[in-house]
DNA sequence: GTCTTTTATACCTTTATGGGTATAATCGAT
DNA sequence: ATCGATTATACCCATAAAGGTATAAAAGAC
C-alpha cells in the first residue's frame, strides 16, 4: 500500500522534535501554516515533498533543507 | 521578473560542483535523469521544488537533502 | 571582431502535490 | 473494559511543478 520510509532524516527529525514539543500534528500544522494533511504526509515519509513546504515546517524548528553528504548508513541502504 | 535566490545552500552547492565537474547543465541533466529545465530552475533558486528530484541530483555528487540548524547568515535574511 | 556553445527566459501540456474532508485505526486516560 | 483524543488512510479538486520546445542572452574559442 504505502511504500513509504518513515525512517528518513526529516520525517525522524519533525516527529521526534514535535514530541518534543509535546505538540499535536494539529497544532504544528496550525502553528507553521501548512496542511495538516502535509504534516502527516511529511512525517510518514512520503518520497515527493515540496522544499519550501518542508522549509516551512523546519523553520519552526529553527532548521532547514540543506545538501549534506551521504551518511555511510543512508549508503548502505541505497546500496551506493 | 525572476526574484528567485540563485544564493542559496543547494543552488549555490549543485553549480559549483558541477562547474568543479567541468561538467554542462545539459550533462548533469543527462547523468541525474532529471530534465535539463529542472537543473536549470534548481541552479537558478526556483523556491518550489520536490525533494525527491533534489535529491535525484545531489545524490550524484553524493549528497541529500537534510535537516540543518540555521546559520547565522540565513537567519540574518530571514530577519529571524 | 565572428561563430559556437552554454545558459537563461517564455510558453504550453501533463501530472501529481497539497489541501480539505470523511472514515478507520491507534493510543491514552480513566 | 469504555470513551476521548490523536494519528492514519482514502477520496476528490485546484493549483503548480516538471518536462519539452523554442527563442534570447551570455560566455568562450578563435
């Protein structure tokens, strides 16, 4: 069905810090101005996502998309 | 007409090491499997982009998309 | 300077994201 | 165990991204 990777750096990094927050994807949702929808999307880890509304997300974090270098883990598991 | 940010972490990241690859737009448009207009428009700091495409390119140059703290720069411009 | 290559901008079409809503399923507290 | 809140999945729609093509501008070789 969903053949998505929940175990990826962003969808791990907004949960976890979400949580953190003791907040509700609602409230993040409410809180960042994107969809609820997105925030759910995001933190499944669905594969097509738009940077800015990542960004946007991330930004209330105090974070944000930018290019780093394969961890040997993320390697692995492309098989690089 | 355009006021996109050709400053940005990943534009800035994909031109030079493209350039360093001595490498053409059309080139790296080629080996990526993302077409010669998406390179354009990622190297030009279009705003909106799907991750998974960035992805498709940085992964060339053996990098991803992830999760950073805010420089003191960006959040300078940011007014954060 | 000219000519060629590369890069930039503009228009059009197809496709899929994001958002909304509704419904299940899961988790928590009691 | 029940009941409520939170999270997950499924549907539809409007919008915009990605791609292609064509043209213009810029950069390089000569």
């Amino acid at each position: 069905m969903k053949n998505w990777n929940r175990n990826n750096a962003t969808s791990e990094f907004v949960r976890s810090r979400r949580k953190e927050s003791k907040m509700t994807q609602f409230e993040l949702s409410d809180l960042t101005g994107v969809g609820l929808r997105f925030v759910r999307d995001l933190e499944q880890g669905k594969p097509n996502l738009m940077t800015d509304k990542v960004n946007q997300v991330l930004l209330f974090f105090g974070h944000q998309l930018t290019p780093t270098p394969l961890s040997d883990e993320t390697r692995r598991s492309l098989g690089k």
